[in-house]
C-alpha cells in the first residue's frame, strides 16, 4: 500500500490546514454514513423508519446543545465495541474512508492551493458541504424508494 502515489498524496493531505484535514474527514464520514444507511435499507428495508430517524436526527439542528455531537459519539462508541452487529464493518469503513491517499483521491476537487500560504493548500468547504448534502439526499431518496418498493412487494 505505500506506494509512491499514496505518499504523494498524503504528503499533499499534510500540507492541509487543521481545519481543511478535519473538513475532508468529516465530508468522508458523512458520506460513509449516509452509504451505510442506504446499504442497511437494501438489506433489512424494515429497519427503515429508524435510519431516517437517526439521519434526520444527525442533520438536523437539534434544541438540545450538543446533540449531533452526542449521537456521532455514541456511533463512535457503537462502532468500538466489537460484538455488536454490524460493528465490525462500521469501523472498517470508516477506517477506509478517513485514509488520507483515499480522501485526496476522493476529494481532489475540492482543494486549491491557499492564497495567504504559498507552500499549503485550502478546501472550498461551501462546495464540499454542497456535495455531502446532495450525495446524502441522494442516499436518502435512494433508500425511501427500497423501503417503498418493499413495502409494496409485501
């Protein structure tokens, strides 16, 4: 896996600022979730009401401080334990997904080289934060159609 390309990429990722790193982890992190919950509706469409649930939940400004934040920790803390269904591959995905060759290649578009710093690059975070939300719309409505779909074959 360390090959050439790889290092050059991850090489490119350092040269990100704190908060650039953090906003591609996070686009990662979302889109992983958003897949996830797409693929656990093609697999169990009755679990759908509460993936919706928990996506409405995560997006949305909650009235309690800190709510998202407690809801991802939790997914965090759900994903570190082990014997839990699914926990396995949750954690192997967002392990793949936060790798920084694979953010680079995913989100290459995104970077340009930053204007107060000549040897570091910036992220455009509005059109990143444009594409989180259109790729978990898409997602979402994907996963509303399977639900649908079997809930009509049944």
């Amino acid at each position: 896996m360390g090959t050439a390309y790889d290092e050059s990429l991850t090489a490119r990722f350092n040269r990100l600022s704190f908060w650039g790193r953090n906003s591609l982890r996070s686009a990662a992190l979302a889109e992983t979730l958003s897949g996830m919950v797409r693929e656990g509706t093609q697999k169990r469409p009755w679990l759908y009401p509460f993936f919706m649930a928990y996506m409405v939940c995560l997006t949305t400004p909650l009235p309690v401080p800190g709510g998202s934040t407690v809801l991802l920790a939790l997914t965090g803390l759900y994903a570190a334990i082990p014997i839990l269904p699914g926990a396995k591959a949750l954690r192997s995905s967002f392990a793949a997904a936060v790798r920084p060759p694979v953010l680079m290649e995913n989100y290459m578009g995104f970077i340009r080289p930053s204007v107060d710093r000549p040897q570091a690059d910036s992220v455009r975070g509005i059109a990143l934060g444009w594409r989180v939300t259109c790729r978990g719309a898409a997602d979402m409505w994907q996963s509303t159609r399977i639900a649908f779909a079997a809930l009509r074959a049944a």
